[in-house]
C-alpha cells in the first residue's frame, strides 16, 4: 500500500497512479448497473484503479445489485459498501473519501449511481489529476452556452445554477463557471490536507469542500462535460439547498476578514505567522501605518510578523529594524532581531525616532509591563509610536455574543494567540498610565477587499464602514489605529534635573571665581 499524497508523477515512470472510482448511490436499483457498465475500460488500463460503492443505507436493491454486479465481474476490482444509516449526501461522500485516504488512492473520482454525470467521460476527468496537473477536477455543465438547457436540465435550475455561482463567484472572488456539478475528482493528498470531515452531511457538502480547497490555495481545473437528466428522483429541496449554499459562502467572506471564524475553512498551515498578510492600497490598519511614517524615519517595527510592512517602508526611504521572534528575512536592507517580545526589551530604541507596534499587544502576556519597558528608554527626544490592535466592543462580535458564541481562531478580532482585548477607552487608558501622549485615534475599517477581492463589491463595503464609523467608532471600529508621542519617565526627568542643575551650579561657582 503507498503511503499517502506519496505518489506523484515522474518523468520515465512505468508505475500507474492508483486511482479510486466512488461510486455514491442512495435508492439507484434501477440505475447502478448501467452506470457500472459505463466506466470505460481505459479506466482499468491506464490505471491501478478500484471502483468503490457505497450505498447509503438504500431501502431498495441498491447494495443487492451491486454484490451481483461484482460477482458477475470477478475480474474487475469492486468494493461494495453500505452504510448502516443514513449519512446524507455530504456524509456518504466523507465515507468514500475517507476510504481513499487510509487505502493510500492517489486519486479519488466521484460518480453518481443514478447516472446523471457521464462514467465515460472518467478519463478526461481524471487526466490533470493523475498527471500531477491539478489538485481537483470539476465536471461543469455551464461551460457551453446553454448546453445544459439542451441536455434537460429544468429552466429553473438552469437559471438558479447561474445565479448561484455568479453570486458565489462575485463573493469569493473566483471565475468557476460552476459551484453546483457533483462530477469531482480529487487528488488524495489535496483532500487529506483540508478538513472536509467537518463539512455538512447534507448537498451543501460541495460548496464547502470548493470553499476549502480555495482557502488552502489548491489548484482546481473544470472540464466541459455533458449534460443528462432523466426518471431520476431529485432529492435536493431547491430552496433550502440555495439558503445552505449562501449562508456557507457568506460565512466565508466574513471568516475571511476575520469576522467570524469558521475551523473548517482554516488550511492546515505549520507558520502561525503566515496569515498577517498585508492590506495595503485601500483603508487599513497596514495603510495607516505605512501613511503615518514619513520618508527617511528611523524605524523599529516591535513584533514585526513577516516583515512586509519593513519592506514598504524601506521603499519610502526609510531606515527599519524589525523585532519579531519568529526569523525574519534580512531582505532590502532590514536589519533584524529575533526577541520574544514577552522577554525585557533588548532593543536599542535611542537611534529611533517611530516606533511600530502593529497587532502586537494583544499577543502579550502584561502590555502594561511591555510599555513601561519601552517607557523606560524614552528622553526628551520626540518618538512616534503607532500602534493598532482589535476593538473587540466591533457590531459583529457584539452581535455574536448576543447569540451565544465567542468563537476564537486563527486570525481576527478572536485570534487565539491573543491574550489580552480592547475598547477605545480601555486602549486609552493602557496608553495613559504608560505615560504616552495620545495624538490621535481613529477606527480601522474591517478589510473587506482582502474577504471579497479588490473589486466594487469589496470596495462598496469598505466604504459603508467608513461611513458607520465616523457615526460611531466605538461601535463599527475593525481595530483601533493609535498615534502617540514618547514622554520620559519621572525617574529620567529627575535624573536629568539633577545632573543639569549639577552643571548650571559648577557653571555658577566658576563664574563667581
């Protein structure tokens, strides 16, 4: 048995992929063996290649007809399941799915037992798959002009198809042509990456997993195929499926811009640093920042994450060092400093004259600690510090504990890694006692172009939070941008005292000499 997401193609190769035909069936007695007999024979030849049915828990001859079909074909590799109870169509397939990935399939293809979706059609499906081409393959029925209408597809389905992806498509910022086709083929290695097993159980199950691999940045090709309806009983309430599909992908753009987390759409990735991605060309807590340094600054940027704000800032002219305790490529002329910042300072800020702290003191153990140890260094010489973090008092989580949830994940307002939270007031304060001069706060906007794409639609968001905001920063405020001034410290301010009435008395007495 391959180890899993072990095989890929190699130039030379005699090995095949070994290749997992799915077959879903619920209540197919009249259906299963004719689509059985459909898998083209180059299925078998090209490839090391099983076909697995899995009834879920029929009430008909489903599983019967499919023992007789494998009986009567000794020479063909068949499994033939079926589900104690009812998994719904979503649940049948994480059976399946789940069966491919503990047998070590390279590739998995899904195939309807009612025959709606062609079984001859398995090797165009399969090819960028196999070849190493594409991560996930999708049958699509929208890709001839009306091509569906002509296989038999009802108008209304025709067009709620339409209207669905294009709504989808605007929203996640993807070109598919369709969301909807439940013709898929998967590389075994791309689905035991994403967590498909948290997905609904019911027809929904589709748009999550395409949602999934979007997030976890997988490469999907579609592939025209045609399109066939027949006496099959369609299962699918039309209206709910549409509800289920808009409530998933909207769940989506308000997990993306860190609103509302949803674990299942979380990719698994080892750097928990690597979601800080920038947020630039339109209003941000990275836009703000980068705006508020003027060129040629001397600048340490505390907590520094990947460095891409350093690097906008040296393209200003600017002088940076970054601190971050995860390493940071010493790239453009950054210097660097691996600290955990939960540690005393160990940075020289003297030679600085702006201090960044972007994101960062809702990570921290005691901000009110770290402050006075930045305070510490401070003398008369004017220091900018500009500093953002969360405003958790924001309508969406507001609202979210209305209902009962306070959801922490991997990026957002509820980032787990974050310790502490804030208001405007509570952030005023933390600033006062730290003995900071406040210049000016402002509300940051939710990023909405990084949810929903750079378009009208991400752009038309932004704008109405702008607008909310300026009616109620407390209430519509993403995060909070602080810019502020250094202050010494009175034990600076009374050693400075001392030493320079030291010198105006020396002055003094030798004068009077």
């Amino acid at each position: 048995m391959a180890e899993r997401g072990s095989w890929s193609p190699a130039v030379g190769s005699t090995s095949k992929p070994r290749v997992l035909v799915f077959v879903i069936a619920y209540h197919a007695e009249t259906t299963l063996r004719r689509t059985l007999e459909r898998i083209p024979a180059a299925v078998f030849a090209s490839y090391d290649c099983e076909v697995l049915v899995v009834d879920d828990a029929s009430e008909d001859r489903t599983f019967t007809i499919g023992h007789e079909y494998r009986r009567e074909h000794p020479q063909l590799p068949i499994t033939v399941l079926r589900n104690t109870v009812n998994q719904g169509y979503g649940g049948n397939q994480k059976v399946g799915y789940t069966y491919a990935i503990r047998r070590g399939f390279d590739v998995v293809v899904m195939l309807h037992g009612d025959g709606q979706y062609a079984p001859e059609e398995l090797p165009r499906m399969l090819a960028p798959v196999a070849t190493g081409e594409a991560d996930a393959v999708f049958g699509s029925r929208m890709m001839t002009a009306f091509g569906a209408l002509r296989g038999g597809m009802p108008l209304y389905k025709y067009v709620g198809n339409r209207i669905l992806s294009r709504t989808q498509n605007a929203l996640l910022g993807t070109e598919l042509s369709e969301f909807h086709s439940g013709y898929r083929a998967y590389r075994v290695d791309a689905l035991a990456s994403i967590k498909f097993l948290l997905d609904t159980n019911d027809f929904h199950f589709d748009t999550e997993i395409i949602i999934q691999l979007l997030e976890a940045k997988k490469r999907i090709v579609e592939i025209d195929i045609p399109t066939y309806y027949g006496d099959e009983i369609c299962r699918v309430n039309g209206m709910k499926y549409a509800k289920d599909v808009m409530v998933s992908t909207t769940k989506t753009v308000l997990h993306r811009a860190g609103l509302l987390h949803q674990r299942r759409f979380d990719p698994d990735v080892e750097d928990d640093n690597a979601h800080y991605d920038l947020k630039l060309g339109y209003a941000s807590s990275h836009q703000y920042a980068i705006d508020a340094v003027p060129s040629g600054a001397k600048v340490v940027d505390l907590g520094a994450g990947p460095g891409g704000v350093a690097k906008e800032l040296v393209d200003k002219g600017c002088d940076v060092t970054v601190v971050d305790r995860h390493p940071v490529p010493e790239e453009h002329g950054v210097k660097v400093k691996v600290q955990d910042l939960d540690d005393p300072l160990e940075v020289d800020i003297g030679e600085h004259t702006h201090v960044l702290m972007l994101d960062i003191i809702e990570h921290l153990k005691s901000p009110e600690r770290f402050l006075e140890d930045l305070r510490a260094q401070f003398t008369y010489d004017d220091k900018t510090i500009v500093l953002t973090t969360p405003n958790v008092a924001f309508a969406v989580t507001r609202l979210m504990l209305l209902a009962g949830q306070f959801n922490y994940g991997k990026q957002g307002i509820l980032d787990r890694t974050h310790t502490r939270l804030f208001t405007f007031r509570s952030l005023e304060q933390l600033l006062d006692d730290a003995g900071l001069e406040l210049v000016e706060i402002r509300g940051v906007p939710a990023p909405f172009p990084k949810a929903v794409g750079d378009n009208l639609l991400g752009r038309a968001l932004l704008g109405v939070n702008e607008a909310l905001i300026k009616a109620s920063p407390g209430l519509f405020s993403y995060q909070i941008l602080v810019i502020a001034k250094s202050r010494p410290t009175i034990d600076f301010i009374l050693e400075d005292t001392l030493r320079q009435s030291e010198r105006a008395q020396a002055e003094l007495e030798a004068t009077a000499k």
